[in-house]
C-alpha cells in the first residue's frame, strides 16, 4: 500500500535528477550520466515494487459492497464524485447498523488505515445496496465481485472560482494501467539509459542529454501517474518539451532543429484538441478536472452523449498529433534525426503512446461519446485502421532503416487506436505493452547497426552482410522482428491477435461490435509489417556489405540492454494467455494475468466485452505473416518474381504509387510548404503589411493630417485673420511710437525729471483733490 | 530713571535746547546739502555730504533713537563715505574744480525739486499740522528704563522682523558677491 | 509591524522611490556609484515592504480592500487620497517592486547611450511611483494622475535613451496614450456627474455597480475608459505604439514597459472599467473579446514576418495581452484569475525576453534575426535563458506562461451567463490556435538565433561573452519566479480568487 | 518739539536730493544724492516712530543697510561703466534711445 500511495516519488526522483545532473553533471567523474543512471534503476525497482504492491492490493478480497467501497482508497477532496458515493453510502450505513463508528469521510486524510477500517466497518454491518451510480458490469456478472480500488492521492494546486468548489488538484492515481506504465517507462528508460552511457559518448552535449533524458522519464511518469486531466496536460506539454529538445540534440545541424520543431509545432496542432477536450470535460464534469470524475460521470451517464461526442473529437486530434496518427504523422519519421536511444524511449517506446495511454485512461469518455459498444465504425476505429495500414506502406519504400521502424510504429501505434476504437481496451494496452519492449529493441538494435556502420542509417548504401560482424545484435534484431511480425509464440503474436479478436468479425465473436473494415485494413497492415521487416532484414543483414571501413560488434552497455529486452519481447506474451485454446485451457493462474492486473472493474469504467482468442483467425493472421515473410525471402535472397524488379520503372500505375509513396502522400509538402510556407511567407507578410500600412499608416496620417490641419489654420486663420488684426495693431502702434520715439532720448537724468514731477503732480492731484 | 521721568525730561526740561539744536543742526543741514548738489568739486561734495549726514544723525538723537544714531555715524560717516571716496579716486574724477559737473537740466531740476517740496510741504503741514512729538509709543507696553529701548528695538529685530532681517542679510551678501563680480577685471 | 503597514505601507512603498529621485538629484553628476546606490536602496526599500505586504497579507479576506489610507485631498471635487490593495493589486505590486530593482541592478553596468545615470535613474524611480500608486490608488482622480505620471519618464526614457528612430516612437507612445487618458478622464468626470454620490471613491462607486446610472450611459463612459486602457494594453487596432516603443526603447525601458506598463491596462479594466459599469462591460464584453482574439492571431501572424527580434517579442505582447483581455472579456471568475495570473507571467517572461534581447543587443550591436545565429555556441547560457523564456513565452506547462493562457482559453468555454456562448467558444477555438502560431513564431526565433553556428562575422568575437554577473544578479530572481510559478500557480491564485471572485460577481451584477 | 518740523527737514532734504539726481553728470554725484533722499527717508521713519513703535526705527536701520549696499553695487557700476568708457557722465549713456 506504501508504494501505491507513494507512487509520486518516482517522477520526483527522476526530476531531482534532472536538477542534479543539470548543475553538477559537468564535474562528475562520468559527466553525469551515473546519477541518471542510479536514478531510474532506482526507479525501476520502485515501479516493480509498485506493480507488486498492486497485485497484492487488486487480488485482496473485496470487502464491502458497492462502488463507495472500491473507492475507498481514494483519498478525501480528490474526487467530488467519490464523496458524493461515499457520503450516500455512509448514510445508508449508519441508517442500518447503528453501532458503526460513525468515522466520517473528513477525517480520512492520509491515513491508510482510516479508510480500510472505514471498509472493513462496511463489511461487519452486512449487505447493502449499491447506489444509484453502481456499475451494472459488477453485479451482472453475479459470481465473485471483482471491483477495481484505484488509490488515489491528491493535493491542492490551485483554487480557481467559487471558494470550496473549484479547487484544481494534483496527485497520483494508481491504478493497473498507470502501474503498468510504470514500470515500462522505467524499465526502457534504464536500458535506454545504459545503452546511451556508451552510444553517446564523448558527444558535444553528454551531460545535457542525460540531464533530458531524466526529465523525460520524470514527466513521462508524471502524466502516467496523472490524477487530474490538467496534470496530464502538463506532463503531456512536457514531454514534447524533451522531445523537441532531444530531437534537437545536434542543434548545430539545420535539419536536425528543423525536424525539433516540426515536431513540437505539429504537437502544438493537436494540443489544440487537448486543450479545447479538456476544457469542455472540465465544465461537463461540473468543473472538475479530477479524471475519477470524469470516467464515473461519462460511464453512467452523467454527461450527454453529444459533448462527450465533441469531447472525444476534440482528444483524438491530440491523439494524432502525438501518437502519430494519419494526418498529423508527420513529424515521426523527421524525429528521428535525435539520437537513437531517444527514438527507442520517446518516439518508439514511451511518449509516442501517450496518446493511446490518453485514450484509455478516459475510456469512457470515447466509449460513450463514439458508441463503440454494438457499431461497426467509429473515428477512432478509423483513424488508427487508415494509420496502420497507410504507415505500413510507407515503410516500404525507407531506405534510412530508423525511418523503416518510424513508419512501423505509427502503423502499431495504429493498431493500438484500432484496438481501442473497437472496444479492445486490454488488447491495445498489452499490445503496448509487447511493441514497447521489441520496438525498443529494434530501434536499439538498429542504433548498434549504425555504430557499426560509421553513423549512417541508410541500410540500402551503407550496410548488409552484417549479420557475421554483429551477431548479438542480429540475432535480437531477428527476434524482434518476428516478434513484431507476429510470429508464434512470440509476444507480438498473442497482442496483435487479441486486437484482432476484439474486432468482433470475421469468424470471431464476443467483441464491442463488428468492426469488419478494421479488421481488413489490419490484416493488411500486419502482412506489410511482415513484409517490410523482412526486407530491412535483407538490407542490412544479408548480401554484401556495402559501406566503408570495418564494422564491428557493439560494446556490452549496448548488447546486454539488446539482449534483455529481446528476451522480454520474446517472452511477454505469457502474460495475457487466453484461459482456452481450442481444446487447451489454461489454469486460471496463469491465464488473463495482464487483464486481471490492468483492466479496471467498476464505477469509474465502461463496461465492455471481451473476445475470446480464435483459433481461426490466429491461424488466418498467422498464415499471412509467413506468408509475406516467404515471399519477401523469395523476392530478395532467391530472386523471384523477376516481372516485380524495377516494376515502378516500367509501369505507370505501379511507378505513381511509388511516387506517391516516396512523397509521403505528400502530408510533408502539404503541411511544410503548403500550410506553413503559408503562414510563415504570404499571410505574416500580409499582416505586417496591414500594421505598417494600414493601421500605422492610420495613425501616422491622422497625425499628419493634425499636422496640415495646425498649418492651414496658422497660414489662413492664425497669420491672416487674427495676425491681421494684431498687425494692424501694431502698425498703429509702430507709427504713434515714431512719433513719440522722440521722448525717447536716453538720458536717464531726464527720466528721472519725468518720473518725479509725474509722481509730484499725481500725488499733488491725490492730496488736493481728494485729501 | 523711570519712564516717567523721561517723558517729562523730554516734555519740558528739553523741550527748547532741543528746538535750538534743532534749529542750528536743520540750518547747517540744508546748506551742506544744497553744497552737495552744486559744488563744482566732487571731493568738497562728499565732505558736504558727511555734513547732512552727521546732521541726520543728530536729528536721530534729538529723536531719541540713539542705537539709530550710533549706526548712522558708524555706516553713514564712517564706510559709506569712505566707499565715495575711493569711487571718486577710482573714477579718476577731477580732484580740483571742474565747471562739468551739471548738465543742461537745471531748470527743470529746480522746477521738479521744488515741486515735489511744495507738495509734500503742503501735505505735511495739511495733515500734522502741529502735532507734538512725544515719545510714548517707544515705551508702549513695556515699562522702558535705561537702556532698554535699544532692547527692545533688538527684540522687535530679532522676533517681529526676524524674517525681513533675514532677507536684508541675504541681500547684503548678494550685493557684496555682486559688487564683486561687477568691479573685479577680468 | 502590522499597524506600521496599515498606517504607511502603502504611502511609504509608493513614495519611497520618489524620494530616492530627489535625493538623487542632490548628488553631484560625476558620483555615478552613489546614484545607483540611492536608486537600488530605494528601490529595494520599496521591494522589502513589498514583501512584508506578502507575509502580512490576509488572503482569506483577499477579497476586500486592506491596508487602507483614507485622507481628506481635493475636498472641492470631493476626490479623497485613498490607497488600498486586494488581491487583485497586491500580485501586480509585488511585481512592480520586484522588478524595477532587477532593471537597477541590470543598469549597474548597461547605462545606455547617451549615459547620464542621474537622469536615467531618477527617471526610472519615478516611474516607478507612478506604477506602484497605480495599482494602489482607490480613488479615480488619484489612479489618473499616478497613470498619467507614468507617461512622461517613459517619454523620456524612450526619446532620450532610446535608438535612431526614439523620437518618432517616443512621440507616438507619448500621443496615443495621452489620447486614451483624455477619453478615460472624460469617462471618470462622467461616472462622478451621473453618479448619484457624486464621488470619485472607486469603493463606494463599485458598491452602487452602476445601478444609478442609465444602460446607455454606461455603455458610452465604458467606451471612453474602452479606449483609454485598450490604448495602454494594447489592443487591436490600438497597438501600434507598441512595436516602435518597444523597439526604440532602451532594453531597461522596454523591461519595465513590457513588465508593468502594460498591466495598467488590463488592470484598469478589472478594477475600474467591469465592476464599476456592469451593464456597459456586458454590452461591451464580445466586442472586446473580438478584438482580443484578432489581437491574438494578428500578432502572431505579425510576429513572423518580423525580421527583428525586439520588435517580434513587442508583437508577440499583443498576442499574449489578447490572451488576458480574452479571458477578462469572459466576466467570469475563472477568467479574471486567468487574466491577472496572465499579467504577472505575462510581466515576467516577456521581461525577461527584453532582458536577452538587450543582452543580445549588446553583444552583437544587432537584433536582425537573420545575422544571428549560434547563440548556443557563442553564450550557451544566454541562449538556454531565451531558450526557457520562449518556451514559458509559448504557454508551456510547468512554467507561468501556461497559468494565464490556458484557464483563458478555458474561461472563454463558458463566460458569464448573459454572454453569447457560440459566440465565446468560436473566439476559444480561434485562440487555441493562436498558441500554435505563439510555438511557431517563438521557436523559429529560437531556431534562427540560437541554434546552428554563429555566423561568419560573429564566429571569433571577443565581445560575445557569456551571462555577467549583474545580469545573472537581475535575471535568476525571474526566471526562479517562471518555474517556482508554473509548479506554484496557488501562490497568484490565493491572492486573486476571492477578489476575482468579487469583482465578477460585480461585473455580472450578481 | 513738533513732528512738522522735521518732517519738513526731511522733505527739503528729498527735494535737493530729487535736484541732485536730475542735474548732476556724474555718476559718483548721483549715488551722493539718492543717499540725500534714502536719509531723508530715515528722519521721516524715525520721526513717525515715536508715534508708532519700534517699527520705524528697525526699518531705519533696513534702509541704511539696504542703501550701503545700494552704493556698494552703484559705485561698482560706475566704476564698471568708468573701467569700459573712461568715462562717468551719465550723459553719455543714451543707449536707451529710442
């Protein structure tokens, strides 16, 4: 329970890094890279000791009944609609059994113990009714109630509004999924980690990468971790931050800070989505930021199906945008420019599945708001069917292999959404959960490739044969691509085929609804997969070694990460065993472990189905997996299909596609010199040109026209009319004054004869006169 | 000495030496200063005019204002006439006679003179007529004895018109500074 | 300690730097080190009693008016000296005191040409009583002349310090915010006539909210002070001052005129213009959140034509004071916090932005974008200073930026019931992308200047050297503020809520 | 003794100080003659004083000390004015000429 109210610490640990690494980096005896290297093994173990907290905690016997008691971990203020629950369930409580402490929700603080004896005091007093808001799923299923106990800690941010109600919260929810993202961030980001202590070493800015890649992981497991949906805002903004900044490692190198950007700009485009989605979630949720809030409301119906409609519009535009989905992919592929270990963490691993991690912490907002349940189409669905299809293509024709694995993720982050967008909620996160261990490996692996290769990517010009000279890396590079291709037993297998199943169609049954066009555009989308592995493996493995110098195998801080996440590739897929294959059952102990640990049961969640595994489709996907991976074989090593080789040259239908392929569906050309060249050139300019001219030139000629306005009425009025008359004053006065001018003499003497006989003879006059 | 002691020393027992001295010092007054304005001899003029100014001062004392006459003789005839001294010797003025001292306008200046004589004479004799002096405003509210007119006169300097006594020094100090800068070669 | 603030606190912050011009102006010119002493310590009294205002503040009543000095002035107007503070000014006080000793310390050694400390720091003082008595005064007549004091140092400080072009931007600064003033005075002399108290006492004026005064009648006094703060904020199409003020004004000049000067306008309209006439701030709430939405777009599209960096930060400020009338133009609680949560990050990292930019400046005698370059290589901590400063420029999150401009965005979902919310949520869209241009234009910037290698002419300057000390002296106070704010934002919010909360019930005559 | 008589002194003493100003050229005579009508001045104050208080005679004594340094002043003009003309005649100073 510590580990689950303390899951804060985590993030914290790898920001203290961050500032360490930051300020004393330099005068480490190893730059730095020590200190962010203890710091995430140390949050490595904390993560699994989380995840085993957690069991414990979600196999615990339910006491109490009802959603109040599942929520009873959550602690007071974090939630309006868990105090509400609680505070309904508390009366009926102390209505029924008289003799119960009578201990009130306030006083719960952050004692533990408070709040499980406020359980365990629901359990003495009996049976009770669920209250309004109860999930249906829990009591529909009748046997053993399986609710799910999020914990959930919380602290004051901010209060904006009416005193007392509005108060903007941070904190922790813990949860299977949030544990799980644990302990994949921490576990890729401590082999990225070490794997990078030799990748970079020696580059310009050593201790400064290491310095990002901690804050990286601490705001990737800040949004992880998130309790509110500002909070995942925040972690969600930063961790763009560390990406533009890792993309932009090598500054200094005009494409590299061009591909930062374009990737934090086309971020910026979906944050749009974010920030408008939460916004309307926040007034829907009667303003509330609190995720709990929200998934209770959206689930029973607390919120109307068009905003959550809107809403969940409004999120999958953040999701494109960050998870690399058609349209706004994009920035993917430029991302690479980074470092290797960077695309590994970030753009393969971690933050790229943000977006799907998004998605499934506010489930069912999309779920009621897309009516995934019983359709056969939704955007979702849609959006990551078009990706993972249209990005498999796209892999084709790469020839920089980084490129080939940029394009293979934004087709598997497009299975995720699919599996999403149909309802398969555990499908998408196991399967997120398998990509990140073998994408990372193959993004490594192909790290060490380039190692050996002189720091060039490009597999078609610079590499092959090199399966002789690194065999540790091949031989993992082998088993995540079939991991990745989906080849039984691996774990790619059993992920991808649950997504499958989950699409209800096609020979399966027990999905959301039927989604017949995904499945399709999937299994096409996995063939190409297979297929274009293959073909890299092909390039950069077999034939000739065609780039310079001598290639050599990689050092141990780069082949033992390989190696340990090969293997966890290879082997994860045991996690989430079907409980039967065919005539096979397998024991409850094993089977569905990932389901179990992961998937919420209560108020807080939708209720969806579950597909049950498919011996049919497994064996259909699975056929079209080898198949492509023989013909690929038959194609590159044997030769075959002749009538295929140079095919774009001779046909124009075939070579219009090729185009189309290399351009990239021409997104880039729309988006970079369409939209932006836009922006930047023709409507800046054009509003420039309005400020200086026209407003300015409003102002300016206002004050000009003051100007002129001052001069006519000086010329006309102030020179003519009224400096007439002053003038003809004066002349009057000019000729009387020539006349007295002759008084004037200048002798003082005679003035002072003047002044006294005046003075005398108008004194004279006083005296005589008045006196 | 009491206060009314000096009223009736002042009142009778002085009351014609006073008006003979008047006499005598008002005579030799107006001669010495029509001297002043006719002399042909600039030095004979200051002499001359050291004459009217003794002259004021014994009036000061016929007046019984003795500090006032103290400090006309100590200024007056003993600094300002000085200082006219050297303004002649500096000026290179002709030590001896000289027949250029007027101008063309002593017709107008007799006329002018004495018209301002005649009316202030007449306005003088109109309004005082015959008044006699006497001197009980300087006792005024406090008894006055020995020599504490002087006392007093310092202490309406010092409390009444501190602030015109103030301003009179600063004056003073402007115009030695500005005396300064005017006369110094530079 | 407590009675002393009741009694003086308020009159002692607001004179104090005045007094220290005086004194300054007995000190002979040539003693420049006692000059800019007397200019730090008063500066920095004032900043110390700023901060006993913080400690001894009481934030559960930061709704109502504390601290109050009430002395009889202009009987024969009936216009008092009343000084007073809320948590409304007491935020925008303290960053006023804040920085006006930074932009001192800053001065240490970056005198602009044609020098003359004396002059230069006397006029800052000045400026700086006009700023504070601003924020503190009560009293209509008092606010108008402390914001028209404002004007001439300023004046001043642009025409006599500024670049090659200070007197045509010195000028215009100086004639269109005279311009406001005189509709605002009219506005103020209106509100006393038609008032029935005949006062010009802000509290007991806020207290009738208007409701003795006729709908139309209020709309055309708001118009008044609608123009005479909008001039100052600046908004669309009023903002043209700005760009040439900014750009010819010395780098102290445009510090303190992004920081503080600005606020006077969007705080003249929290605390005069709403609460004061409810009915004309309704009607004229759209029109004002137009304008601040065109300003938002308007200035980003500007912003990236600009080939000069001061002149892009000055733009990139209309953008963001969009943002601020935005979320005042909502009348809601939520977006009057937002608005001065915004002003004070708005203050500090647009401040900090001039600050670089000076630097920068001063380094390379150019500001062209297009001969920059590599400031990362040449001043690495120079560049990673404007690198932090754009980002928290750009809204993002973790840093003070973020604070004002997305509860802005937010505020502007829902606005004040009698407001039109198509109308409102269209305007949020629009704004929502004006954070995207914020990215582009501030990034393209940073991409331009700071990133790549420095250019030819530049590579071996011995002049480019890395952050001194005075600057780091003047600079880590705002920066720490920037972060410490964006992970903090209760520190803003505690002062403001109850007094937004106040002032929107006002303004919506609730 | 009668209040008459002196102010009579005084006021023949102003006249002849009133001629000396018109008639006389040089300028060391002029300042000889205003110093007749200053002390002309001072009888008439002293002789009012004894009507009057002390205020005569304080104000007495400003006037002497104002025309001490009324003289100081003047007998540096003139003596400026002989310094730059070699010259004291007042008649020769008509720049005021129309």
């Amino acid at each position: 329970m510590w580990f689950l109210t303390h899951a804060w610490i985590i993030p914290a640990l790898m920001a203290l890094s961050f500032l360490l690494i930051l300020f004393f980096g330099k005068k480490m005896p190893k730059k730095g890279s020590e200190i962010g290297i203890a710091a995430i093994g140390i949050a490595f173990i904390l993560a699994l000791l989380t995840a085993g907290s957690w069991y414990t905690h979600n196999n615990e016997e339910v006491e109490g009944h009802g959603d109040a008691a599942a929520m009873a971990d959550v602690q007071e203020g974090c939630s309006n609609e868990v105090d509400h629950l609680a505070a309904e369930d508390h009366g009926e409580e102390t209505e029924d059994a008289g003799d119960h402490e009578g201990e009130e929700p306030t006083d719960v603080g952050d004692s533990d113990e408070g709040t499980d004896d406020h359980a365990l005091g629901q359990s003495d007093s009996g049976e009770y009714a669920a209250p309004a808001a109860t999930s249906t799923a829990v009591a529909s299923e009748g046997e053993e109630e399986h609710v799910t106990r999020p914990v959930v800690r919380c602290a004051a941010w901010a209060e904006i509004g009416t005193p007392g109600s509005s108060l903007i919260t941070w904190g922790t929810m813990v949860d299977g999924q949030s544990v799980l993202m644990l302990v994949v961030v921490t576990l890729i980001s401590l082999m990225v980690f070490i794997y990078s202590s030799e990748y970079v070493s020696g580059d310009r800015r050593y201790t400064h990468y290491f310095a990002f890649l901690s804050l990286f992981s601490a705001s990737m497991l800040f949004f992880v971790l998130a309790q509110s949906t500002i909070q995942m805002i925040v972690g969600w903004e930063l961790v763009g931050v560390c990406s533009f900044v890792l993309i932009g490692h090598w500054w200094e190198e005009k494409p590299n800070s061009n591909a930062a950007l374009k990737a934090f700009l086309t971020n910026r485009v979906g944050d749009i989505g974010l920030l408008i989605g939460v916004a309307i979630l926040y007034f829907a949720a009667g303003r509330s930021f609190s995720i709990l809030d929200l998934n209770i409301l959206a689930a029973n119906g607390g919120i109307s199906h068009g905003i959550l409609l809107v809403a969940s519009v409004c999120l999958i535009f953040a999701v494109m945008s960050k998870s690399g989905q058609f349209i706004l992919h994009t920035w993917l592929p430029d991302a690479m420019a980074g470092p290797t270990p960077v695309s590994a963490l970030i753009h393969a691993a971690t933050m790229v599945v943000a977006g799907i991690y998004m998605v499934a912490r506010l489930y069912p907002v999309f779920f009621e708001g897309l009516s995934i349940s019983g359709s056969s189409v939704n955007f979702l669905a849609i959006v990551g069917a078009v990706t993972a299809m249209f990005g498999a293509l796209l892999a084709f024709v790469q020839k920089d292999i980084k490129k080939v694995l940029a394009y293979s993720t934004i087709s598997q982050l497009g299975f995720m959404v699919t599996a999403l967008g149909v309802g398969a909620w555990t499908a998408a996160l196991f399967h997120l959960f398998t990509h990140a261990m073998f994408k990372a490996t193959l993004f490594l692996g192909a790290g060490s490739l380039s190692n050996a290769a002189h720091h060039s990517f490009d597999m078609v010009n610079d590499m092959g044969g090199m399966r002789k000279v690194l065999p540790r890396t091949f031989w993992t590079f082998i088993v995540a691509t079939a991991a990745l291709a989906g080849i039984f037993p691996l774990s790619g297998f059993w992920s991808k085929d649950e997504i499958l199943a989950g699409h209800g169609s096609l020979f399966s049954a027990g999905g959301n609804g039927t989604y017949h066009v995904m499945l399709v555009m999937l299994l096409i989308g996995a063939f190409c997969t297979a297929a274009y592995m293959t073909r890299t493996i092909w390039y950069a493995f077999y034939g000739e070694f065609r780039g310079h110098g001598t290639p050599h195998e990689s050092g141990s801080r780069i082949t033992v990460p390989l190696i340990i996440l090969a293997t966890l590739g290879a082997v994860v897929g045991v996690l989430n065993l079907p409980e039967e294959i065919g005539p096979f059952t397998f024991p409850e102990s094993i089977s569905l472990q990932f389901e179990h640990f992961v998937e919420p049961v209560g108020a807080y969640f939708p209720t969806i189905s579950h597909a049950e595994f498919n011996i049919p489709l497994a064996i259909f996907s699975l056929a079209l997996a080898l198949s492509a991976v023989l013909l690929t074989y038959l194609y590159y090593w044997k030769g075959a299909f002749k009538f295929l080789h140079g095919l774009s040259e001779r046909n124009r239908v075939a070579g219009l596609g090729k185009t189309i392929l290399v351009n990239k569906y021409y997104f880039d050309w729309l988006y970079t010199d369409v939209i932006t060249g836009f922006v930047k050139g023709p409507a800046a300019r054009a509003t420039n040109w309005f400020n200086q001219h026209v407003l300015d030139g409003i102002v300016d000629g206002t004050a000009k026209g003051a100007v002129v306005a001052g001069q006519f009425v000086y010329e006309n009025i102030d020179q003519k009319v009224v400096d007439g008359a002053v003038n003809g004053a004066a002349i009057t006065t000019s000729e009387a004054g020539g006349v007295l001018r002759h008084l004037q003499t200048g002798r003082i003497q005679q003035y002072a004869a003047l002044f006294f006989a005046a003075a005398a003879l108008l004194a004279g006059v006083f005296v005589v006169a008045i006196g | 000495m009491n206060a009314q002691l000096i009223s009736l020393f002042a009142a009778e027992t002085f009351e014609v030496p006073a008006n003979i001295a008047f006499s005598i010092i008002a005579i030799f007054m107006v001669i010495a200063a029509i001297r002043v304005v006719t002399t042909d001899n600039v030095v004979h003029a200051a002499l001359w005019l050291m004459v009217v100014l003794g002259g004021v001062g014994l009036n000061f004392l016929l007046l019984q204002a003795e500090f006032l006459a103290m400090t006309q003789f100590l200024i007056y005839l003993g600094a300002i006439i000085v200082l006219f001294l050297f303004g002649v010797m500096l000026t290179r003025a002709p030590l001896g006679r000289s027949d250029d001292l007027d101008n063309k306008q002593r017709p107008i200046g007799i006329v002018v003179g004495l018209l301002v004589l005649g009316l202030v004479s007449y306005s003088v004799i109109k309004t005082f007529g015959s008044d006699k002096l006497d001197f009980s405003a300087y006792d005024g509210s406090q008894a006055v004895a020995g020599n504490n007119r002087t006392e007093a006169l310092s202490d309406a300097i010092f409390s009444q018109y501190l602030i015109p006594f103030e301003v009179i020094s600063v004056l003073l100090l402007a115009a030695l500074i500005g005396a300064i800068v005017i006369a110094r070669r530079d | 300690m407590t009675d002393f603030l009741n009694d003086w606190g308020l009159i002692l912050i607001t004179f104090l730097p005045l007094a220290g011009a005086l004194v300054m102006l007995a000190v002979p010119k040539e003693s420049e080190e006692t000059q800019k002493t007397i200019a730090l310590v008063a500066s920095g009294a004032a900043f110390a009693l700023g901060v006993a205002f913080l400690i001894n503040f009481d934030y559960d009543s930061a709704g109502v008016l504390q601290y109050v000095v009430d002395n009889e002035w202009i009987p024969i107007i009936n216009s008092r000296f009343i000084l007073g503070i809320d948590g409304i000014s007491l935020p925008l006080l303290a960053l006023t005191v804040l920085i006006v000793p930074l932009v001192i310390i800053y001065s240490w050694n970056h005198i602009p040409s044609p020098g003359n400390p004396k002059a230069f720091l006397a006029l800052i003082l000045l400026l700086e009583t006009g700023m504070v008595g601003t924020f503190v005064a009560q009293d209509l007549i008092l606010f108008f002349v402390f914001f028209e004091i404002v004007l001439l140092p300023m004046f001043f400080i642009i025409g006599v310090w500024g670049g090659p072009d200070r007197k045509y931007a010195s000028i215009k600064f100086f004639l269109f915010t005279l311009f406001g003033s005189a509709l605002m005075i009219v506005s103020f002399l209106a509100l006393y006539f038609m008032s029935a108290e005949q006062t010009f006492d802000m509290r007991i004026l806020q207290e009738l909210g208007g409701l003795d005064i006729a709908r139309t009648t209020q709309i055309l006094i708001f118009g008044g002070m609608f123009l005479g703060f909008g001039i100052k904020v600046p908004m669309f199409p009023f903002h043209t001052w700005l760009p040439d003020a900014h750009t010819q004004a010395p780098t102290q000049g445009s510090v303190i005129l992004a920081a503080v000067l600005l606020k006077l306008g969007t705080y003249g309209f929290v605390r005069i213009a709403l609460p004061l006439l409810p009915e004309g701030a309704q009607w004229w709430a759209p029109i004002i959140a137009v304008l601040a939405v065109i300003g938002i777009i308007y200035g980003a599209l500007a912003c990236l034509a600009q080939t000069d960096m001061k002149r892009l930060i000055a733009f990139s400020s209309v953008a963001h004071m969009g943002f601020v009338m935005l979320a005042v133009a909502t009348l809601t609680d939520f977006g009057i916090n937002a608005a001065v949560f915004g002003m004070v990050a708005h203050g500090l990292i647009t401040g900090m932005l001039f600050f670089v930019a000076g630097s920068i400046k001063e380094r390379y005698h150019t500001l062209e974008i297009s001969r920059l370059g590599g400031l990362l290589i040449s001043a690495p901590k120079l560049g990673w200073i404007l690198g932090l400063s754009a980002m928290a420029s750009l809204g993002l999150p973790g840093l003070a930026g973020f604070w004002g401009e997305f509860p802005a965005i937010l505020s502007a979902y829902e606005p004040a019931p009698m407001l039109s919310e198509p109308l409102f949520r269209t305007l949020m869209v629009i704004a929502a992308l004006g954070t995207v241009l914020a990215a582009g234009y501030l990034l393209w910037m940073y991409q331009r200047t700071a990133m790549g290698t420095p250019p030819e002419e530049f590579a071996d300057d011995p002049e480019i050297t890395d952050v001194n000390t005075a600057e780091w002296i003047s600079w880590t106070p705002m920066l720490l503020l920037i972060v410490v704010l964006g992970f903090f934002p209760s520190l803003i919010f505690n002062m403001t809520n109850p007094a937004a909360t106040a002032i929107a019930a006002a303004a919506t005559g609730g | 003794m009668l209040l008459t008589q002196f102010l009579l002194l005084a006021a023949i003493l102003f006249s002849i100080g009133v001629y000396g100003v018109i008639v006389r050229k040089n300028g060391v005579l002029v300042l000889m003659s205003v110093e007749l009508m200053l002390n002309a001045v001072n009888i008439n104050l002293i002789a009012f004083s004894t009507y009057h208080g002390l205020g005569g005679q304080v104000f007495a004594l400003f006037v002497i000390a104002v025309a001490a340094a009324e003289v100081g002043v003047g007998l540096a003009i003139v003596l400026l004015i002989y310094r730059n003309r070699r010259s004291v005649d007042i008649d020769q100073l008509d720049e005021l000429k129309g």
